[in-house]
C-alpha cells in the first residue's frame, strides 16, 4: 500500500507512489490507492487537474517508476446523484395518456451523471424536467431515471421517447430490442463516404484502455451493433469534404453511430473523443502566400435524433414523428456551404428516396 497523509479537512492527500507499482498507469494506481473513489471519479480528478505527480499535472496513461510523490486536490468523494424536479422547457412533440416523445437539445443530459459539480451531476438533466412537468412516470429504470426507455448522448440532438408507467415501458423495451421501433439520424461526416449507401456490421464494447470510449475492436464482452446510412449530399466546399447522411440504427449502443463513422475513419463532424478536429480550417487558397484562414468551430456533435416510427404499443396506431435539424446545424451547414448555396434556413428532416444498392463493412 501507498504511505498516505490526509491533510486538513480531507480536501487533499498526498501517496508515495511504492515501487511494486513500477510500471502501473497513473490512474490504474489511483484507483486502487484512493479508497471508495470510483474509476470514473479518478480520471474526472485527472481530467480537471486535481492531480499532480511530483507537483505536476499528468495524463492518465502516465507510466510510474516508482518512488514518486503524488498529490490528490479537490473532493475526492462525491455527494450521491438525485434526481428533482426542475422547471427546465421541454419541447414535447406528442404525448398521450401512456408516453410521450420530447425533443431534446444537445448540452442537456438524460439523466444524472458525470460533472465538476453536484449540480452539474444531479441538475439540468431530461429527467429533472420531465419530473417537474408529468406527474407520472414510469419507474423501472430506478430512482435517478424515471420514464427513460432509451437514451441519446449529451451532445446530440433529438427525439426520445418517454413512458408513463411500467407497462408501457416494458412494452417500449421490447419494440426496440426487437427493432420495431425504427430510429433514424442525420449525421454530417468528416471526408467522403466511399459509397452511397452502406451497412455498417461491428460489435461495440467499451474500450479497455480510454473508459470514456467506445470500440469496434474485437473485446471480450463486445455486443452485436448494424448501422444503415445514405448520402444525403456531399459537400465540397472550401474546408474541405463532408458527407451529410442519413442513418438509421437497428441496435442501441452507446455511442453507436459515433463509433461506427469514426471505425470507417468518417467521424460525426465536432466528435472530438472519435478523431473530429476540434476546429475545422479553411483550405489555404495559395501554396505561396501565407494568409490567415477562415475557422470554424461546433460545440457538439453534428449528430441529430429526427425520425421515429412505431406502432403505438396499446392502440397499435402508426406513429411516425420527425424533428427538424436544430439551428445551430442549419446555420453551421450555411457557414459550410458558403455565401454562393442558399442558405439552410428552417430546414425540415432531410430526406432521401431509397436505393437499392448497399455495401456491408464488417468488423
């Protein structure tokens, strides 16, 4: 065990890193030294700088040798995640007596989780909106998710359905595990996609050595994910290549989409954790004059939730439900494609007539 000194009010602890974990990453060490602190809490400290091995910040991934002087700061345990009522807009797009389908923007989480702050973990979330404005939901998810089938990733946009009460939501589970409810994105891509239409068949498991991502490496544990998608345009334009496509998702992975693009080495374009750039540059226009370039720059990812369908789970009624593509992307197409394309202006769901002609990439 590591020689550990709590200083006063707990709110740092200095560990001598001992010589048989020569050879350990920083946060593996971590997270065996600092008792009851969870992996995930260790590579948020790491993260926000709150570590410091021989009084500097470090990666996680760091290699120890051993004998090094490690200083934990900041609130190492966490208060317990809540989920409350919160006077938060919704933009509800159809609701019954049974469930309810919500528009939800990108920046807001589905329900509590990872943050700097107890706030920022337990507050501002779907489900403390949802709490404060159905007065009932359904509860088989637990305490902190009430009404959550399914979910979508903080940075993406869209739809999302939500139960009332159990045995809609039994219902709901089962339609997508048995892929009758049919979820369809629209992504902007990084690049040119190879073909115009494509199945994308790799499993997905979480990746063994960054806990934040997901992978289609092989892994013990990896689970059956296929992904559709269709060009919907192909732009060229004076940042460079992009695809807009159109995907449709028989499985539910987390970060499905997301991982399956960047596997193809076509990341959601502002997908910084798969590979996107963190800004995105203009060409330059001369290979001789050095002349400052035109940046832009996503705060989320370009990935939006627009179309559901499913047969109503007690009536059996259609129903097919779309969400136009937000502002912010509308406008960020606009910027891309410059002042000679006509702007993109209260875009409706981009559509795209079917083909029948589909590659498969299998991994």
């Amino acid at each position: 065990m590591p020689e550990a000194e709590n200083l006063p009010e707990n709110l740092s602890q200095s560990l001598t890193v001992p010589l048989e974990a020569a050879g350990w990453r920083l946060d593996q060490f971590l997270a065996g030294a600092l008792d009851g602190v969870s992996r995930s809490r260790v590579q948020l400290l790491l993260d926000q700088g709150e570590v410091l091995v021989e009084g500097k910040r470090e990666k996680a991934s760091l290699k120890l040798r051993g004998g090094e002087s490690v200083v934990v700061t900041g609130q190492q345990q966490v208060a317990p995640l809540e989920a409350r009522p919160e006077d938060i807009p919704l933009e509800i797009v159809y609701e019954d007596s049974e469930l309810a389908v919500v528009n939800k923007p990108a920046g807001m989480m589905v329900h509590a989780g990872s943050g700097a702050t107890d706030e920022a973990r337990s507050g501002g979330t779907l489900v403390n909106a949802l709490l404060h404005r159905f007065a009932s939901l359904s509860s088989i998810g637990g305490e902190l998710r009430p009404g959550i089938v399914h979910r979508l990733d903080k940075e993406t946009s869209g739809l999302i359905v939500i139960a009332k009460d159990d045995t809609i939501h039994e219902a709901l589970a089962e339609m997508f595990a048995g892929r009758r409810m049919t979820k369809t994105y629209i992504a902007l891509l990084q690049g040119r996609l190879p073909e115009d239409a494509a199945t994308i068949q790799a499993p997905i498991s979480r990746d063994s050595v960054r806990r934040t991502r997901m992978t289609t490496r092989r892994l013990e544990g990896a689970r059956h994910a296929v992904s559709h998608y269709r060009v919907v345009e192909r732009l060229e334009t004076r940042f460079g290549a992009f695809t807009l496509a159109r995907v449709r998702i028989e499985t539910g992975r987390t970060h499905q989409i997301r991982v399956h693009m960047a596997s193809i080495s076509h990341p959601v374009v502002g997908d910084t954790l798969y590979g996107a750039p963190e800004k995105i540059v203009a060409l330059p226009l001369s290979t001789t004059r050095k002349a400052a370039r035109e940046v832009l720059a996503l705060d989320r990812n370009f990935l939006h939730s627009s179309e559901l369908e499913f047969a109503h789970p007690t009536t059996g009624k259609l129903i097919h439900l779309e969400s136009p593509l937000p502002p912010e992307l509308t406008a960020f197409l606009a910027e891309l494609r410059g002042p000679q394309r006509e702007r993109v202006a209260n875009a409706g769901p981009v559509r795209l007539s079917e083909e029948s002609h589909l590659e498969t990439y299998e991994n």
